[in-house]
C-alpha cells in the first residue's frame, strides 16, 4: 500500500527525521491560512499517488498566502496521470544548498534490506541507477542486527557529504531505518534529503509503500488507503480477499491460484485472445467468494466471454459451482460462459453446471480456444 | 529414490487442530505419509485422528518424544514465522510452510537466522512437496501424480497441479515434486532444488515452472548452462502480466523492468531449456527427450 507524501513524512518525523514545518489542505481558503501561519515563501504540493509530481505541474512555489491560495487553486482542479487532486500538502520553503538521494528497500536477490544514498537528489533515481550506477550507494542491513552507526559514515563518505554533515545524516538514517522497520515498509524514501543553506538536513519529500501482508499489525496505517488509486472492483474484490486486477481485454477469467490465472491470461493471448483480467479466487474459496468474484467480473462492460478454469486442490469443484449458480441466478449474465473444472469434486461440480447453459471443456488449451471463439461471437 | 520426503520422513503438523491443518493432514496420512505428531499451543495432550496422531504444547516436545525429522507449517500467517523459528530451534531438519500472506520482513529476519541454524525451509506460500507412492508433506493432491523419473521444482500452487496432471495423462511420472512458493523471500530457491535433482539418480528429467518477479530464474538457467547433465523444461507464468502490477503472489510483480517473463524465457533458452508455450506442452516436450 503506497503513502501519500506528508503521510510518510509525518511518519518519519515520528521516528527522529526532520522535516519542513507544514499541514495538509483541502481547500484553497485552507491553504492561504496554513501559508499565512508560516509566514514567508510555501510550496505548494499535489497529494497524489504517482511519480513525476513536479513535471506535471503538481508542485508550485508561492511567495504570499495569496499566491498559495492561487496554485491550490489551480492544482486542486488538476488530474495528475489520470488521477483527481483532493489535497495539497503547504511546507515551508526551504533554502536548499544541496540534494541527497535517501532510501531503503528490500534487496529480494540478498534477501535484506538495501539501503542507498547518492549525491545525484531531486531526480527520478531510476534514471541515476540506468545512467551511472556508481553514483548509488548501497549498504545491505543484517535483518538481524539492523543498521550500525559505521554503514551510515560509509553512504556519507560514498557521496562525498562534508563532515560537519555526518551527525543530521546519520540521524535521518537511523530514523529512516526505524520508519521502515517498525512499520513493515517495502520502501521508505526521501528524495530529496536537502542540505539548507542554514546547514540543516531536511527531508522535503517522502514516499513510502507497506506490505499489504503486514497492515494487520498496524491498524493506524492501514487506515491512511487512498481508494483514488484503485479501480472500485480491485476495491471490491479485496473486500471479499479475492485478487483482482482490471485489464484491457474482453474475457473475464475466474481462477484458482495466482500462478494458474496469470498462466490463463497467457493461454487465451496464446490463442488470440485478450484477458479483461486477473482474477485469484484464493484456495478453499465459498460459494459466496465465487458468486462476489462473478458479478465482479461481469461488472465490466467490455467482457463479451467468460473462462472459468477452475484446478480442485483445497477448493473443491462443487462449491465453486455452487457459487456460479447463485451468481448467475443474481446478475442473469448475457455473455457466453466457459467452464472447466478439475480436480477435487470436479464431477459434481460439471454435473451441477450441465444445466446452466455453459460451454465445457476439458483441457486449458481447449477451454481458451472456446473463449476466444465466444468473445469473437463465434460460439454461444 | 527422490528428494527432500520419502516414506522415512517423520512428519510434525504445526497448527494440526485448526480447520486447514486437520483436513491436510487426513488427507496426509490417506496417502501414507507417517505424520507422527502434531503441535497446537495450548492442546498438548489431546490426540487427533481416532487417537492415532498425539498433540503437543511445542515442537521441541514433539520432536523429542517422536524423533520427527520434518514438519509442515499450517498456522495463520501472523504466527507462522514464530513457527518458523520454533522448529528451528527444536532442531527439525526440514520446515514446509504452506501458510500464505507472512510478512515480507519477518522473512528476510527468518531467513537470516536460518542461514545460521542448518535447517531446510520450503516455502512459505507453497503447496509443499509430493514424492508420489511415498508422501506427500503438505496440499498436492495424491491422485494427481504417479511415480516416474521427472523431478518437478515450481513457484506456483495449482499451476504445479496442471503440469503434474497433464504428465499424468501421458503416463509421465515424478520423483519428487517441490513447491518453493510465491514470495519474493522464501527458503529454498529453483537453484537449491535444481542441485538435488542433478544429484538424485532417479531423476532424469526435470520441469521448472517460473513466474514474473525477482531473478531466481536467471539464477537457475546460469546453473542450468555450467552445471547440469540432466534436460530441463520450463513454462513461465505471466506473459501478459502488466508491469508495476502484483498478480496475487506478492513476489510475482515486475518492477523497475526487471522480472519479465521474457527476460527469463531468454535466460533459460539460452541455456539450452525447452520453454513449453502452455502447461499442457511440458508433458509433450518431455515425451520427446
């Protein structure tokens, strides 16, 4: 789960990191207020979960509160990369003497945690990593040991720091650290990290995503989900702990299994074919997950076939039938429907399906070549 | 012959009064594998399965009283690397964890600490293994698989089923098939299990079955090209994954370009692996060799 800017930066700022003085506002009257209380020069930033904020026009400078009022204004009526603006963070302006990349993420080759830093701030770091890699510099943490005193020296001789510097860095790095760590983050960014020209360090932006697998024990984060990012079926299928995701095609699947249902989008591609999603319906599923997976799949209106492809492990073949029965007697679909189904009672549930009108097959390779025929009009 | 379980493995049920735990478990033991105790917190002293299989309060205490030497993990995942460590530190030899959804970062810190303790770790998110005809330690269905001389390693769960049941309709066999699991941090890696297979004299074949996300199929073609005598089939999941998106598993995404199943087709067909285009193929290519 991505965090919106000044939701990760409060968060670092709890575990020791400094960051600009500022308040989030809704409206632009709001942000005159937040401007005039903190006195002098603003930025004005989009609160929206996509990268490139600055070159879409979402961060502006202002130097009054009544400009302030002016680029809320503006940017509340923006879409960035499709996606509406509701906030803008107001932070004081900072005068910024040098840019620092900080970050940490987890390394899945070394099994740890990476953390990097690079004196090449303020840019996508993705474009320093491509362009000159020997700019990163990557310190892996001991999960077990967590991060020591002498890996933070080393990132701020890496990228030639002053030493007068070293004590503000090594103290972001700690609490960079203790942000991630206690609260189960994937990544935990601020770039940049500025050094002001009052030879503060300052950590002006922050970006960080937590594991969705460990929100359980922090309730508090869990809490901060912006739904703007998702599609209201990725809402509605998690919901229910299906998983989700919406693409472009016209064949709804319905799967078991993650690696079964991205290898059911390959096989319908294969076949001519495009998938109009992903769609896990996790094992053991009810027949009220399989019915709430249904009328999520038919909820779109580009899926002209539907391919059920159903491997009977722990979820058993007569209860997702079941759950297409109820499915189907509930939102009456209009689109041809294939089914196969394998495995654990897989008979039952073929016998239960017999009388519903569905095209069957018994291969994966057959079922995708018959949704692909039915979304083409070829086959009902 | 096989690799990991055969019927002298002596198997622990961590979690084996809850409702997946149990069902497995039946289903274990109708299948023959010698599931010789099982460990709920708090119910030690009771017996399950007709009074045929004992309850204990810990892993140590299991492990002791029975000479255990696997066992396989059922518990919810906010415990389950707690059940991780406690089995290793009660000294079992082989760890199966089924459970899905275990933080990434209680991972990498299970994962460090098993580096020091010397045991093995399958999974966690994983359908566990199945040496057909001796035992089955963990969700494979038995009926799906024969004995046979291919050995199967994959990341997936009921895309392992596919490929096993197609062999199955051709008469192909398995020696041991191996479940790694879905997250991007697990216990054991393709390279890990290719090695065994290299070793094991019964194998003569093997499938690997991949999926978007990390590079551990990179990993495996190199040691497919430097080391390995045996000829390997591979089916990748998730040719028409879009980037930046999670497909269910948490480490089946690709990020930062990197993780593509075309990358990992091209690595493996440089190794000199067959690529089949569906599961279905694996079962004709394997025919062939």
């Amino acid at each position: 789960m991505k965090l919106h800017e000044y939701q990760s930066k409060q968060i670092f700022a709890k575990y020791g990191v400094p960051i600009p003085k500022g308040r989030v506002a809704t409206t632009a009257a709001e942000a005159r207020q937040i401007a005039a209380e903190l006195g002098g020069r603003v930025v004005v930033k989009a609160q929206v979960l996509v990268g490139g904020r600055g070159k879409a026009g979402g961060i502006k400078l202002a130097n009054t509160p009544e400009e302030a009022e002016e680029r809320a204004t503006e940017i509340l009526s923006m879409k960035l990369k499709g996606l509406p603006v509701r906030k803008v963070l107001i932070d004081e302006a900072a005068h910024i003497a040098k840019e620092i990349y900080l970050g940490i993420t987890n390394d899945r080759a070394a099994r740890k945690p990476v953390m990097m830093a690079s004196a090449e701030g303020g840019v996508e770091i993705e474009e320093v990593a491509r362009q000159t890699p020997e700019k990163i510099i990557k310190i892996h943490i001991d999960p077990l040991l967590g991060l020591r005193g002498y890996q933070t020296r080393d990132l701020a001789l890496g990228i030639d720091l002053p030493k007068e510097h070293w004590k503000a860095f090594s103290k972001v790095c700690f609490g960079l650290w203790e942000a991630y760590k206690n609260s189960d983050a994937t990544l935990a960014e601020i770039n940049p990290l500025v050094v002001t020209e009052e030879g503060q360090v300052l950590a002006v932006d922050g970006k960080m995503i937590v594991d969705d697998n460990a929100l359980f024990r922090h309730p508090d984060i869990a809490e901060m989900r912006d739904l703007d990012v998702e599609a209201p079926e990725e809402v509605e299928a998690r919901k229910y702990g299906l998983s989700y995701i919406k693409l472009d095609g016209d064949i709804g699947c319905m799967v078991n299994g993650a690696g079964l249902a991205m290898t059911t989008m390959d096989v319908i591609k294969l076949y001519g074919g495009e998938p109009a999603n992903f769609l896990d319906i996790g094992g053991g599923a009810s027949a009220e997950k399989v019915a709430a997976a249904f009328r999520i799949i038919l909820s779109e209106p580009n899926v002209k076939a539907v391919l059920i492809n159903i491997f009977g492990g722990i979820t058993r073949g007569d209860e997702v039938a079941r759950g297409i029965l109820a499915a189907m007697e509930e939102v009456n679909p209009q689109v041809p429907m294939v089914a196969r189904i394998v495995g654990t009672n897989a008979e039952e549930g073929r016998r239960l399906l017999a009388n519903a009108n569905m095209i069957t097959a018994d291969t994966l390779v057959d079922a995708a070549q018959k949704a692909v025929a039915a979304a083409k009009g070829g086959l009902r | 012959m096989s690799v990991l379980v055969d019927k002298d493995t002596r198997l622990i049920v961590q979690g084996i009064t809850g409702r997946e735990g149990l069902f497995h478990t039946i289903q274990m033991v109708a299948y023959g594998t010698n599931v010789v105790a099982g460990v709920t917190p708090g119910k030690g002293g009771q017996w399950v399965l007709d009074d045929k299989i004992p309850v204990f309060d810990t892993v140590k205490k299991a492990a002791e009283t029975t000479g255990a030497n696997a066992s396989v993990i059922f518990v919810p995942a906010r415990f389950a690397a707690d059940a991780i460590f406690e089995a290793a530190d009660a000294g079992v030899e082989l760890i199966v964890c089924i459970t899905e959804g275990i933080p990434v970062q209680d991972m990498m810190r299970v994962r460090a600490y098993l580096d020091q303790k010397g045991s093995r770790l399958v999974g966690p998110n994983c359908p566990g293994l199945l040496t057909p005809g001796e035992a089955k330690v963990g969700i494979i269905p038995g009926n799906i698989a024969i004995p046979g001389n291919v050995g199967v390693v994959s990341r997936s769960g009921t895309l392992t089923y596919e490929v096993l049941y197609a062999m199955k309709q051709l008469g192909i066999g398995a020696t041991t098939t191996v479940g790694i699991g879905g997250d991007p941090i697990n216990g054991t890696s393709f390279l890990d299990v290719l090695k065994m297979f290299e070793e094991d004299p019964q194998t003569e074949k093997v499938v690997l079955i991949g999926e978007i996300g990390g590079t551990d199929e990179q990993k495996a073609a190199q040691y497919i090209a430097d080391h390995m005598t045996k000829p390997v089939v591979a089916f990748i999941a998730g040719q028409t994954a879009p980037p930046g998106k999670r497909m269910g598993h948490a480490g089946a995404i690709v990020e930062g370009g990197e993780g593509t199943a075309a990358e990992k087709i091209e690595a493996l067909e440089k190794a000199g692996v067959k690529v089949a285009k569906h599961p279905e193929e694996i079962a004709h290519i394997l025919n062939t060799l």
